[in-house]
C-alpha cells in the first residue's frame, strides 16, 4: 500500500464532517493536499508510481462522488408528468395508468451558482432569506433610509404597477422586513431577483441576481465586514485575494464603500475581465445607517451591523468567463448546454 501520509483516514472523517465547499476547498483546489499530492508524484519510484495514482484517483472519486451527489448543482432534477388522458378510475379517483415521464434536466448556470454561494454563506452561519418579487415604497426605499423625493431613488429606477407596487430594483428591500423581525445578532444572506428600467447591452439587463447580506451585532465594525466579505469570495473564486474598498455612496450605510477584489485570473497584472486594471469593482457594502436600525427598533447605540449587495449575474461572468450578460437570460440551447 502506497503511504499517503495519513490522508486516507483524514480523508475518511472529513467525508462526514466538512460541508462540500470546505472539502472542494481542502482537497481538489490547485493547492488542495489531493492536488498538492498528485503534483508529488515525479518523485515517487518507478515501481510504486502506478500504484500511488491509482490511490489518489481513488480518493479524488470519492471526494468528487459526495460533492455531486449533494450538490443541487449537478442533481439531475426528475419531474414526474401525469397523462391527462388516461382513463379516469372512479374507486381510486386517479388516472388508471398515468404515464409518468422521467424527465430529465439540470438547473440554469445562474441557479448552480446561487445554490453554490449558499453553501458557502450557510457554512460560515448565515440564515438564507429569499427576496420578494414586489414590493412597496416602504420596503424598497423609506425604510432605507429615501425620503421621498430624495435624488438617490433616481440611482434605483425600476417598474411600478398600477396600484403602486414595486418590483425590487436591489435586494435591500429585504432588509427592513429582516432586521424588524429578528432579533440581534442578525446574520442573513438574501439572493433575489431584481428589476432594473434601462436599456441592455452586453453589460445591463433589466433583470438580474443580487445577494444581499446582513450582519448585525454588538461591537461590529468595518473590519468585520472586510474579512466576512473577504472569506466569501475567497471560498467562492478559490484564490487568495486582495482587497480594498473606496468611498461610495448609499442612503442606507454610514460609511458606504465600492468593494474591489485583485484580479484572481491575472494576479493583479491586468487581463480583459480586470479591464487591464488589475483590480475588479465587485460590490457595495457599509456600516447600517443608524436610521435604518431605527426603522427596525433596533437601538443604533447598543448594535452595529454591515450590509452589501452584489450582483450574481457579474461575478459568474467573471468567474465563468462568460463576455455578454444576456446570454445568460438568452435560452439559448447553446450557451446552456455548455454550462
Ligand atoms: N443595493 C445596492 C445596489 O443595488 C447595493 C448595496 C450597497 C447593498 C450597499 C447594500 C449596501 O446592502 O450596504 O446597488
């Protein structure tokens, strides 16, 4: 038996204690120990190199089997489809032979993503909230701190119903409804749709994915939300990043920054995604305005707390090198198939 140094049985018991994003992480990444282990093997001997790969493809498979057979990811979703017209049975009063069709399909890239940026932010303790479709001034803007006819709601133009409703232009719309309801500490992670009044182009679309995140707690500060914002996207882009944050400006935080990552594809040299800059823009976070706590009862002298908001549909072009946001709403079979 090839010594692997123990990593066997390390492997066994993270099998049933480490969430599938910390084994990706620990393992398969480019500088997982299976990978690092792999890379060993120009010094293995001769006689024992065939019997060393074998041992880690062994124990590449099993870590790859709990990942997807647990990952909604790349669960093959199977809906059951009753034939409207088989004979009806009156004594059991259902279709006699219904035809169940296994029908198979695999969930949108956008999806696979979204479910992949849960586990991360369950792994690290947040509760997962979804957003609502419609909402109303309150929500969408008073509550946030917009009085109305405050300048700053012309940064969220989105679409009204006729009787006054909303559809959310940012996932902040949630925050009110959260922060009202629970008490601190609060730590809660919302992805949603939202709606957007502007014209598309390979860049804007007026309907997309944003994530929004709150934390709220005693003593919280701008360092907090570095790190926690920092250990998500590190997770999530499996690499080691800089970052930085600039001054930015939002109704609802006091202070509101632009939240910069280094460049993970060029390691801060300039590419196409980075737009030769090195740097990539990626989200808007803050320290919780003291209104906004008030809003919700919550008493600004006794918490704090940090919130951010990003856009889904960005960083999985990014990480998926994908140039066109419309080709993910597209359908086309293409594209699709690819992902
Ligand atoms: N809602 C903002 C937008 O759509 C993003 C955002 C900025 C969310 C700062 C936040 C925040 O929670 O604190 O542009």
């Amino acid at each position: 038996m090839t010594d692997l140094g123990g990593l066997e049985t390390q492997i066994n018991n993270d099998l049933d204690t480490l969430t599938i994003v910390e084994l990706k992480k620990k393992y398969l990444t480019q500088k997982g120990l299976l990978t690092k282990k792999f890379a060993n093997i120009k010094n293995i001997p001769n006689d024992k190199k065939s019997e060393f790969g074998k041992t880690i493809n062994r124990l590449k498979t099993l870590i790859e089997e709990k990942i997807n057979n647990s990952k909604v990811k790349n669960k093959i979703k199977r809906s059951l489809r009753i034939d409207p017209t088989a004979p009806f049975d009156c004594n059991t009063k259902t279709n006699k032979q219904p035809h169940i069709l296994d029908l198979k399909g695999s969930s949108h890239i956008l999806m696979q993503e979204v479910d992949t940026f849960i586990d991360i932010f369950k792994s690290m303790g947040f509760d997962i909230v979804e957003c609502r479709q419609v909402d109303d001034d309150y929500h969408m803007f008073e509550s946030l701190n917009f009085p109305k006819g405050h300048p700053a709601r012309d940064m969220f133009d989105t679409f009204w119903t006729e009787d006054g409703f909303v559809l959310p232009a940012h996932t902040s719309t949630m925050q009110n409804r959260i922060l009202s309801n629970k008490t601190p500490p609060i730590y809660a992670v919302i992805p949603g749709r939202v709606y957007r009044n502007e014209a598309t182009d390979a860049s804007h679309e007026h309907t997309l994915f944003q994530c929004e995140g709150i934390y709220v707690d005693k003593d919280i500060s701008v360092a907090n939300m570095i790190a926690t914002i920092t250990e998500f996207l590190e997770t999530y882009l499996e690499s080691k990043l800089e970052v930085k944050i600039q001054p930015a400006y939002f109704p609802f935080t006091e202070p509101d920054c632009e939240f910069s990552i280094s460049c993970p594809f060029c390691d801060k040299n300039g590419c196409s995604i980075c737009g030769y800059t090195g740097w990539i823009e990626l989200m808007g976070c803050g320290m919780i305005h003291p209104n906004v706590l008030r809003f919700a009862n919550i008493d600004p002298d006794e918490y704090s707390g940090f919130a951010w908001g990003f856009g889904v549909d960005r960083l999985v072009m990014i990480k998926n090198n994908i140039p066109e946001i419309r080709h993910l709403r597209a359908g086309s079979i293409k594209f699709l198939r690819e992902y």
